[in-house]
C-alpha cells in the first residue's frame, strides 16, 4: 500500500493516481466517520462541526481563500455563547490557572505513585518536593484572596509548574517560543470553562510578534525573572 507510510498534514488523506503514486487531497468532511456527541468541536466561524475531521476537511477545501486562512479550531465541544472577559476577570486569571497546573502535576506524581510513565525521574523529583508541601491546599474552588496568599506565602511551590506547562505546549519546534497552533491545544479544551484564555493569550504576547517567548509566558504568571 504506497499510503502506509505517507504522511499527510490535517485536513488532508493520501490518494493514490493511476500510476500508483501516492498524493495528499483534501479530506471530504462528508466522507469523515460519524462523531460523538462530545467530539463536536467549535470553528473560529462560529459553526459547530461534528469533529476535528470536518472541520480540518473543511479549511483544506477553503485553502487559498481568506475564509480557509481564518477558519481554526476554536474550542472542544459545540459552538455556544461565551461571555466577554472583563478587566478583573483577566486579573484573576492566573491565579486559577496556577493553582490548576499545580493541581495537574499533582495529579500526574499520585497516578506515578501506582504506575509510572506520567512524568520523567527528573519531573518526578521536582513535583515530590511541591506535592509534600501541598497537603494544605486541597484541590477544589479557592477563593482569590486565598490563591493569592497561597503564591505570595508558597511561590517556589508555583514556579515549577508554569514551566512545566511552557515546555508541555513546546513542541513544533522546540524553540522556545509558542504559536498559536502550539497553544491550541489547551486553550481549546479551556475555553467553555475559562473563557478567559483567549484575552489572556493575546495579552502575554506583550511584543505582538505571535509568539509567546518563556520570559513573556512567565510574566503573565507573576513569575519573577
């Protein structure tokens, strides 16, 4: 099979011509296999589409067009409506989103505990250091006041964490430097809960270069230089 071992970028599926040379075509969304209900996913055009595959089909059919450069994956699940974010709401963002990565990574050392393979030895070392001290802070709905003590009192506890999640979205290159296809993944899965992320996003980009540098990414989290 010449399309075994070629690779097509999203939106795309290797076909073969008459001469048996393999070539990447746009993925027909019609021809996508049936979705879930909970892989609907929401296009930057406001439309819900019943998954990645329809949606990467679609942009592929639209490409050259103004309309196929501006159409992206917006977020998981169907298209709904999304607050607009406020001056105090973007404030407070980053102590959620702290205490979240903090949270994951202790998640990530307690599954570890039973079967490693979530986090590398030297992750490992790093999280026991927070997850021993963390015992205080249950997971859960903090108040502001309380988030906000928490990293004043605990700081060390927060800097790990924001860096791990830096080097997670890393990726394609590992350049340290973040585009937004590169963030794409956590902001798509965070938007209907944290509606948020996007001003967030765009604000931590303090050049307006589209690219999130390490230094910039730490700044929007309060972590000191």
């Amino acid at each position: 099979d010449p399309c075994r071992n070629f690779h097509c970028k999203r939106g795309k599926v290797c076909h073969v011509d008459k001469q048996g040379k393999p070539s990447c075509i746009c993925q027909d969304p019609a021809a996508c296999p049936p979705a879930k209900d909970y892989e609907r996913v929401c296009g930057t055009d406001n439309k819900t589409y019943d998954g990645t595959c329809q949606l990467f089909g679609t942009k592929c059919q639209l490409e050259g067009t103004k309309t196929g450069r501006q159409l992206h994956l917006d977020y998981m699940g169907s298209c709904k409506y999304i607050p607009h974010c406020t001056d105090y709401e973007v404030d407070q963002f980053p102590l959620r989103m702290r205490d979240w990565l903090k949270n994951i990574l202790m998640q990530y050392y307690e599954r570890d505990l039973d079967n490693s393979g979530f986090l590398t030895e030297k992750q490992r070392s790093k999280v026991k250091k927070i997850y021993q001290n963390d015992k205080r802070l249950t997971a859960g709905n903090h108040t502001v006041e309380l988030l906000l003590h928490d990293f004043e009192k605990n700081y060390h506890m927060y800097v790990y964490p924001v860096h791990w999640q830096f080097h997670q979205l890393d990726q394609h290159p590992v350049d340290r430097l973040l585009t937004h296809s590169e963030l794409a993944p956590l902001r798509a899965s965070l938007v209907p809960m944290e509606h948020c992320i996007t001003r967030f996003f765009q604000e931590c980009d303090g050049d307006q270069d589209k690219f999130i540098a390490l230094k910039e990414w730490c700044h929007c989290f309060g972590i000191k230089e």
